[in-house]
C-alpha cells in the first residue's frame, strides 16, 4: 500500500492542450479587437516572445509566467505594456479557468486516496499561484496536503530534488510513493529515477514507445483500482 502519491497538473489531472487552444483562441480575439493586431501577427510575436523568455530563463518556472510572455509580445509589437499587461493576462486565464474540467474519475481517485490515509503532493512546472487557481477550480485541491513547484524549489524536472521535496513534505520514502504524470521524459523518468514508482497518464492522447512502463488512461481503470484499493 502506498502511504504517499505525487501528481503532475496539466494534462494529469485535467486537458492542459484543450483549454489552452481555447484560451488562446479567445485571447487573440481581444487583442485583435483591443490592439488592432490580427491574430497571425500575434501569434507569430507570441511564439517569439516564449522563444526568448525560454533562452533567457531556461528551467525555472519564470519561463512560464504569461505576465513575461505577453509583456515581451508587447515589447516586440510596440505597445505599452502598462497599457494592456493585466487586462491580458486576465483574459487568457479567465477563460482557461472557466473552462476547466477535471478528467473523469480523477475527483472520485483522489478522494479514495484521503479516505484511506494517503498523502497527496503536487509536483509541477508551473508556478505556484495560477497552480493554486486551477486546482481551486476543479474541484481538486480540498484533497492536496502539498504544493511542490519548481518556483520553490528553482529548478524544474525531471530534477531529483522536485521529487525529493515532495517525498520530505508527505514523510514518505521512495518506495512508498506513486507518482502520475503525464510526460514521460520529465515524470516517469524523473519519478524513477529517485525510485518512485511511476504512472504514465496518457488519457485519449496516441503516444509511442514507453510499453515498459505503467501506462494508464482512465483513473477509473479496473487493474488501478486493484492496486491502490485492493479487492478482486
């Protein structure tokens, strides 16, 4: 029995790609409308402008703050950032959010884990108040005990020291850990790699390879239950 489980977010525990092409989708909209940029030009400045915040702060989670993406997108096109910044971020993630759903089963998974005395940690890229945010949105986070991010902790994984924190936090040892993610360079591997034993998540999404490693795609998977809960 595992006395402490790790989770990734995005595309884990919820469709991190179907919400961002929405959100984006209605992001470009505004600022066509508010910026009298249409949405190719945008676009192609918005991939720029993550190109080089990535270059400038590879591996730490600075690089995904979209506060620096639009700010440098605004840099490149011209604009003011004081005049749009927030607006846009707000506009992004308003619609992110609103359009959340967890993935089938995993509120359901994870409330089984706390009825029996798992801890449950977070482990992920991102930086930790949007974090906050989207599991508040889904529903989730009344069954997290940690948030481990690599805002915190200053480098992102699959660094050893991401998994590591969430063990101390959760006072687990290795091989008393599961961990769920969705990537398997940066979440198996990286689970593994501190002997944690690891779920690949791959949902609905075709993948390749990665047969030798647990690879699930419903959290009400029968042969899941079995091995977290028991019974035939």
């Amino acid at each position: 029995m595992y006395k402490g489980v790790i989770f990734d977010i995005d595309g884990t525990l919820y469709d991190y790609q179907t919400n961002d092409v929405l959100a984006m989708k209605h992001f470009c909209s505004f600022v066509e409308k508010a910026l009298g940029v249409d949405e190719k030009t945008f676009r192609e400045t918005y991939t720029e402008a993550r190109r080089i915040i990535r270059a400038r702060l590879h591996d730490t989670a600075a690089q995904h703050s979209r506060v620096l993406l639009i700010q440098t997108a605004l840099e490149l096109l011209g604009k003011n950032p004081f005049d749009y910044v927030l607006k846009m971020y707000d506009v992004y993630w308003n619609c992110f959010l609103e359009n959340m759903q967890p993935y089938d089963g995993a509120a359901e998974f994870l409330r089984d884990l706390k009825s029996v005395g798992v801890k449950i940690s977070t482990c992920t890229d991102m930086t930790a108040h949007i974090q906050y945010r989207k599991l508040a949105k889904l529903g989730l986070d009344r069954y997290f005990d940690f948030m481990v991010t690599s805002e915190e902790i200053g480098f992102e994984k699959p660094a050893p020291i991401m998994f590591e924190t969430a063990l101390r936090k959760m006072n687990v040892q290795p091989n008393e850990a599961a961990y769920f993610g969705d990537s398997l360079d940066r979440d198996i591997f990286g689970a593994m790699n501190v002997g944690i034993d690891a779920f690949w998540f791959v949902a609905d999404r075709p993948v390749e390879g990665g047969d030798d490693y647990k690879k699930i795609s419903s959290y009400r998977d029968e042969e899941l239950t079995k091995i977290f809960f028991g019974g035939d």
